[in-house]
C-alpha cells in the first residue's frame, strides 16, 4: 500500500500512526511465537488448540428430537444421527417401554434395492415411522411418496403403497396457513398467496416498495389467524430513516449501496399493521394512530384471538418506558387497550426471546410475563384485560413459558429458581389456581423441555459448561423415567479434556456477587504463571453466563496455546432481575469495566498463577466496544486489546439503555468511547468489515479520528466488502486475533510463565 508525501506529512502533522493491516499483509502479522516453548509443545499446542475448535465435531450424542407417532406419548428418535452407526429407537412412556428397533445404514442397504436406489443420499431417509397394530415387529415407513414395511426381526423390507396425499408441514420461505389451504410469502417487497389445491396464485399487494415495503426485516412478517381465512401483515414506510453509505471496495468500479442507519436521537420508520382477508381480499388497517409516541417497528404482534375475531399486539413507546397490550378488530380495525406498563427505566425484551402471550382456548384468559416488580413473573388475565391473579413470585426470573394445560390446569415454564446458582435454568410449573413453584428438573445448567401432544411427559434436556448436554424422559411431575442419550466426545488420542472452572466474585461496590468462567490450558500448572485472555461481552441484553453453558465463544480452544481465558457478566446485564440491570440505566460504560477489573483483582489474589502483568481482552460487536472501553479506562489492568465490529451506542435508536439523546446528552457523551481517546494505552487492534450494517463503519472511522487529534497510536484490520460476523474471512479475522494477543502478550510486564 502506497501513500502520498502529502498523505503522509498529514499523518504525522496529526500525530497519527496507524498500522493498517490489510488482507494482503496477514502474513507479516502471523510471525511465530512461542513464549519460548520448544518446536515439539509448541506443536502439541497447536493441535489442541485446533481439537478444541472442533470439539462440536467430536461430541456424540446429548440431542433427542421426538417425532410423536400419535399414539399417546409415544414417540421415535434416531441416536447419532446423521452419524455413521445411527439407530433408530421406539419410546412409550406410559409403558415404561424403550426397544431399540434398527440400525440405519443396513436398512438403507435394503432400502436401495427394494426401490431401486430411490433414497435420500444422506440422513434418516424415512419422515413416519408407525408401529404396526397387530404385530409389533412390523413397521411402516414412509419414504418420499412410497410407503414400506419393515420386519424388524428378520430385516426383510416391501414396498406395500403409496403414501397417502398429506399437505405439508412447512415450505421453506412460505408460511402454510392452518388448515393446508394456502401460504403466504414475501417476494419483491409484496405480499403473495399460493393455493396448496390447485398451486394458483396470485398477489395480495402490488404497491410494494423499496421505501415502503411490506413484511418486516428479521421477523416472519406473516401471521395467519386460527381459522386460515385472515393474515396480518405489517407495512414498513422507511421514507424518513437516514441511510449510510455500503461501499462495495471489490468491483472493478466501486459501488455504493444505502443501508438502513437507525441512530439514537434520529427519526424512526412508520410500520403499520394490516389484516387480510385471504376470501375476499378485503385490507383493514389496524387503528392504532391514538397512541403517540410508538416505537414503530415494535408493534409486537402477540397472536390471535382464538375465534380468529382479534389480532392481540403491544405497542412500546420510544422512549422504551411504556407498553400497551391491545387487540385490534379483525373486520374494522379498531382497537382496544387491555391494560398499559410503565416503567421508570426501560422495557427489556429479553434477546431471542419475544413477547409471549399464553392463550387458552376454553377459558377466555391468558398467561403474560412481566417483570413490573423487578423479576419476570407470570400473570393470569382475562381477554378484558383484568389481571385475574398473579401465578409466581419472588427473587427469581421466569425465563420462558413453554405451554399451558388447560385440562390439568398448570402453566410450565423455565426458571432461575436456583439462587446459588443464577443462571441455571430448571423446568417448573404452577397451578393456574396459584400456589408454589414446583421445580420439574435437577442437575446444573441450563435446561430446555419438549413436552409429548398431551403433555403427560416432557424430554429434559441439559448441559452447563462443564457437563455434555444429557437427555432426560420425565413425567410432568417431574420423576425421572430414564436417561435417553448422553453427550460422549469422540476425538482422537492426544485430545485431552478440560474442564472449564465456574467462579464467584464481588462487584466494585463490593456487594454484588459476579458470576465467571475460567479456561485452562490441557496442561495446566498452577506453579506456573500464565497470560489472562479476558473474553469481553458485556452486551446489555444478553448475559455471557447463559451463552457459555449451551456455547462456545473459543474461551476454551483460546486456553490450549498457554493462556488462562476468563469470561463474566458485570452489572448492567441480564438474567438477574432489574435492579442488577437497570445499573447502567443512562450511565452505559460507568460500571461495567470497574466490575471487571474488581473481578480480575479478586482472581489475582486468589490464583497466583494468573500473571497481572499480561492481560489481554477481546470482544466483538457490544463486546468490542467494551474491549475498547476496558483498555481506555483501565490501561493499568489491561495491556493487549482486540476488538472486532466494535459497536457505538449512538448508533442505536432502538437501545433502551441511555434513554433518548435529548433526555440525556451527558450519559452519550459519556459512553462515546472516542471521547476517551487520549487514554489509550498498551496495543489496540480493531478489526472491522466495510459492508457492516449491525455495528456501523462509520462510528470506527470516527474513534480513529478521535485517536489522530490525540496522537494515539491503533492497528487496524479492514475487511473490504465483509459484513459484521465477517463471512468468508471469519477464520482470517481468528488467525489474526489470536496471533495479536500472543504476540503482545509476551512483551508486556514482567511475569514470567508459559
């Protein structure tokens, strides 16, 4: 890369150095170090740290997909699917009943002939599996359209028919309304609906626009009433956002594309909800403009009535301190509110998790979570509005409602109900009556349910981040009926497994416990000092303690190269009621970084084996903006700091966590990392794509300058044309990383170690 005498006399007249690392110029930055290792542990490194990367590769078992064959609780799953060896396993629980039936690649062996290598190349190549009535060696199978019996003492297999016309279940880019009768789809900024009886079809809308498109980015957009006759749709005017600038560097004559730029303090789209009337075709716009103020794009549409008359929704305010549940009529479009929210704060809608609201078909009530008293709980209302009675209580979040029995009368969910260990997640239930929380499930980590049709049994699935998931059959009681598969690693000789340490720490206020993660190395010494690799999230809705137990962040392949890797959720994160969340309430990047240098002092004096001298962090995305925000505010704690698509509050007008610019201008002045600028210590490398439209390029563009006028020195990854979890070049971004910190880390402090 060449520069300009002018360029470059500007550089320095600005007190700017830059490294700019390119592409092209990796290789200059992958030099060899080894902490002084000799060639052949240096090697033993590399391959466990490569086993480690694979590690999802290696483990067997630990996953259960019930396929219910609609006999009482019974149901089929296969073991190691997709795995040479599969089997494929009946269960009847009521019964107390597990056969193994058959292994599958000798069924698939026979399969060949018998349909003349008609057979899907890979996986299960059956979708049904029914168990004959007269005899419980012979079952049916349905393969494509043809149907086959199999003898499962004798392994004889016939073809005896064709598989009886059923409509499908899903099409993938489609929605199949209820009843098989239609699906609906997005295509070209339009709505358009297919008959599933003779395949016509034809367009609901034609006045879709770029600008004013119908459907909603990031959600499915179309919601089909019970009955199959109506579909709500919403239509977005984006007339008024700004747009930022998506060059595309690798053309032969640069592009420019205008992406979405929603920032805080800036103007939001309008979205309006509609609902149509596939029979007639009849447009209803739902009335909602008496409500000021709304958060347009979150007009959470919460489900339909079960009479299919009203479309239930709830509207935030954009200041996030309000929310309405409201039903819209279905032929008028009129609406009504059933109850409103406020909070002094914000709303948080938990990540990956939406609004829920829990309809019941008998009863005209339905179950809402909400977290008005500081903890997400369970409420039982009628379709009026009328809080009927509260369901949970205490200092404990309820996670998510899996379903409701109506005929038993109890609501499951899943619960931080152990206060020892808070981000455990158990199975539970409670009486739609009230009454005591009844915890379904044991053992640590984080536990999902999958309940049979009548919900007279559930599969318990577990795993934390020290144990391989587990699958458990269990009654809705909660008595354990069997263990159906436990994650095994599989991987080659010289893998050697780990376990991550779990740890608690006090906050900088010193009250507050904070919970962690340690990664070791497979040949851990704690005579020996080591380098610190802070993995840093920090992201205000999402809580790293809850990701760690079902993930990887890479904290663990991290540790094999000779690195002691940590990870921990400071104040301002969720999961731990809203006292604990609600701390960084208009203050972001006040109390994050002094919780995690607190953490990482109270480890050092606990552990002598972690070398204070060498610290390095890394974070992506809100992690990265708090990466950089660790080695601004603490360069004393952290030496070595990598952020990748570091994020900017700024650059968020949906973020609840400041408030709104005009209410609050000293807490964005604050959280603005750039205004920091002249504190910069240590090494920075900050990686980032130029067609990223999550973390925009621009608020990097605008920290680098911030770090010219200072004089501050920053290495710098660009990644031309690369989005923000960088696509094809994610493992070229890892390389890099890796080699910053390891080559960093050798050359700060004085510690001694690996």
């Amino acid at each position: 890369m060449e520069c300009s005498p002018q360029l470059i006399n500007e550089m320095r007249r600005r007190g700017l150095w830059l490294m700019m690392v390119i592409l092209w110029s990796l290789p200059l930055l992958l030099v060899p170090t080894e902490f002084a290792l000799g060639q052949s542990e240096a090697g033993q490194r590399q391959r466990m740290y490569e086993h480690y990367q694979q590690l999802r590769q290696y483990i067997r078992g630990g996953s259960v997909e019930p396929h219910w064959t609609g006999v009482g609780a019974q149901f089929w799953f296969s073991e190691n699917k997709n795995a040479v060896g599969a089997t494929i396993h009946l269960v009847d629980p009521a019964r107390r009943s597990h056969r193994e039936l058959f292994e599958v690649e000798p069924f698939r062996e026979e399969l060949q002939r018998v349909l003349d290598g008609d057979v899907p190349e890979s996986g299960i190549p059956f979708t049904d599996l029914v168990l004959n009535d007269d005899d419980e060696n012979l079952v049916e199978l349905s393969v494509g359209d043809r149907l086959v019996e199999l003898d499962i003492e004798s392994g004889a297999l016939r073809e005896i028919g064709a598989v009886p016309e059923q409509l499908p279940q899903t099409i993938r880019g489609e929605v199949i309304s209820p009843g098989g009768n239609w699906t609906a789809r997005i295509e070209g900024n339009n709505v358009w609906l297919k008959s599933l009886r003779d395949s016509s079809e034809k367009a609901l809308t034609t006045d879709g626009t770029e600008d004013q498109p119908w459907g909603v980015p990031f959600e499915p957009g179309l919601l089909w009433s019970p009955d199959g006759t109506k579909l709500s749709v919403v239509r977005m005017d984006l007339s008024s956002v700004p747009r930022t600038p998506i060059v595309s560097y690798l053309t032969d004559n640069p592009e420019v594309e205008w992406a979405i730029s929603w920032e805080a303090g800036g103007p939001f789209e309008k979205a309006d909800i509609f609902i149509f009337d596939v029979i007639t075709e009849k447009q209803v716009r739902v009335l909602d403009d008496s409500i000021p103020d709304l958060l347009s794009r979150h007009k959470y549409r919460l489900g339909w009535s079960l009479d299919s008359s009203e479309l239930f929704f709830a509207p935030i305010a954009s200041n996030r301190r309000s929310l309405n549940v409201m039903a819209a009529n279905a032929e008028t479009g009129e609406v009504r509110t059933l109850f409103q929210e406020t909070r002094e704060t914000f709303f948080h809608i938990p990540a990956f998790r939406p609004l829920a609201m829990e309809l019941m078909s008998e009863a005209k009530q339905f179950v809402w979570k909400s977290d008005r008293d500081g903890w997400h709980h369970l409420y039982l209302y009628d379709l009026e509005g009328n809080m009927i009675r509260r369901l949970t209580g205490g200092e404990f979040e309820v996670v998510e409602v899996i379903g409701v029995d109506e005929v038993q009368g109890w609501v499951y969910f899943t619960a931080h109900l152990d206060t020892a260990r808070p981000y455990d997640s158990h199975v539970a239930r409670v009486s739609l009556l009230g009454g005591e929380v009844e915890q379904l499930t044991e053992g640590r980590g984080i536990h999902s349910a999958v309940f049979s049709p009548g919900m007279e049994f559930f599969l318990d699935t577990y795993a934390n981040v020290n144990l391989l998931p587990t699958v458990e059959l269990r009654t809705v009681e909660g008595e354990f009926v069997e263990t159906l598969s436990v994650a095994e690693i599989e991987a080659p000789a010289d893998f050697i497994w780990v376990e991550p340490e779990e740890f608690v720490v006090k906050a900088a206020d010193g009250e507050t416990n904070l919970y962690g993660i340690l990664y070791k190395p497979y040949d851990f010494d704690p005579s020996l000092r080591y380098p610190v690799i802070e993995i840093m999230t920090g992201r205000p809705n999402v809580a790293i303690n809850e990701i760690l137990r079902t993930h990887s962040l890479g904290g663990e392949a991290l540790a094999q190269l000779g690195f002691v890797v940590l990870a921990l959720d400071a104040r301002g994160t969720p999961e731990r009621g809203h006292d604990f969340h609600a701390t960084i309430y208009r203050e972001v990047g006040r109390y994050e970084i002094p919780d995690h240098v607190a953490a990482l002092n109270q480890l050092f004096n606990s552990r002598p084996y972690l070398d204070r001298s060498r610290v390095g962090v890394f974070g992506h995305s809100w992690g990265g903006y708090y990466t950089i925000r660790a080695i601004l505010q603490a360069p004393e704690v952290y030496h070595v700091a990598v952020a990748s698509a570091p994020y900017d509050p700024r650059g968020d007008a949906l973020i609840p966590f400041l408030g709104l610019p005009h209410e609050n201008p000293e807490g964005y002045e604050y959280a603005s990392n750039s205004g920091m600028a002249d504190q910069l210590q240590g090494h920075l490398l900050i990686q980032h794509g130029t067609a990223d439209t999550n973390s925009y390029f621009k608020w990097t563009m605008d920290f680098v300058a911030a770090l010219a006028q200072v004089g501050k020195p920053v290495d710098l990854m660009i990644l031309p044309d690369q989005a923000h979890n960088f696509g094809s070049s994610a493992s070229y971004v890892e390389k890099a990383r890796v080699e910053y910190l390891r080559s960093h880390l050798q050359n700060v402090g004085t510690g001694q170690g690996r």
